[in-house]
C-alpha cells in the first residue's frame, strides 16, 4: 500500500506511478489461473479476471490506521455482493434445470402418447383393409372371386383333391 500526502492509505493500483526498486522487482512467477466458476461479472483484461489486491499489512486492529476501516467495508460489501450474485445465479440455473427436465419429461410423455395412437391406426387400418379384401373376395378368408364361377371351380378342386387320394391310395396298395 502506498501513502498519499494526506495520510490516507491507498491500494498500490490506485496509488498512480509508482517507481519500482530493486527490492521490490517483479518476480518471474506465473500468475494464478483463475478459479473455475469465477462470476462472470468480473471485468476481464488481457483474458485474466482483474481482481482488487489487497494488502492486509497490519494484522491486527492495533495498528490500524483511520482509512482502513472504510476499505475494509468496501472490500467487505463487494465481496458480498460478488457472493450474492453468485447465489442468484446458482438459484437461476437450477430453476432452469427443473424446467428443461419437466419439458423433457412431457415432451417424452407427449412422444409416446403419440407412438401408441400412431400403432392403433395402424391396427384399425389393417383390420379394415382385411375385411375390405375379404368382403371384395380378393383375399382374406375367401377361396374364390365372386364372379359367378364359385360352383364350377369348387367342383375342379374337388376333383382334384379325389384324384391326388385315389394316386396316393394306389401306390400304397402296390
């Protein structure tokens, strides 16, 4: 922290040009990676989330001196805000969790629902197109067309069948 000529005790970043000496040259460390889940609120530079340092030189209240009660307050209510923001947005994604799973949940409803009236048309027109045929004599049930000729083609098939026991009947006997 850094004195002004007032006595009050300022944040170096807000202190304005600062020389630098050598015991206090710049260390070739990386700087930290920012904290998964940060609040997106933060103002961002140079892809890093700026932060307030703050330097907490006394320890103690003893020495404190009369403007850092008032930036203690200050850091305090934006950590709180910064806190409670966070809170909101936790409270918002899982109403907005809630309602994609009820959405998913009717939609999924809503698709069977229509998968199972999709199988009894599906039934019924079937049921309809058989009973169709069979009243048309086309298919289903009945053997012949109704065109008249019923008598004359049972009595062939009739004859038929005689025939194919009578050939079977015979090679038995022999």
């Amino acid at each position: 922290m850094a004195t002004s000529a007032g006595g009050l005790r300022l944040p170096a970043s807000s202190a304005g040009a600062l020389t630098t000496t050598a015991s206090e040259a710049p260390t070739s460390e990386a700087p930290a990676a920012p904290a998964v889940g940060a609040a997106s609120s933060a103002p961002v530079a140079h892809g890093r989330i700026k932060v307030d340092k703050i330097d907490n030189v006394m320890g103690s209240q003893a020495g404190a001196g009369s403007g850092d009660f008032h930036m203690y307050r200050g850091h305090r209510r934006t950590e709180m805000l910064r806190v409670e923001r966070m809170d909101r947005a936790a409270a918002v994604d899982d109403l907005e969790e809630a309602h994609e799973a009820r959405v998913a949940a009717k939609r999924k409803e809503c698709e069977d629902r229509t998968a199972r009236n999709a199988e009894k048309r599906r039934k019924k027109k079937a049921a309809k197109a058989k009973r169709d045929a069979v009243h048309a004599g086309t298919g289903g049930s009945a053997a012949f067309q109704d065109d008249g000729s019923f008598m004359e083609k049972a009595r062939a098939q009739l004859a038929a069948a005689a025939a194919k026991k009578k050939k079977e009947g015979g090679d038995d006997a022999a």
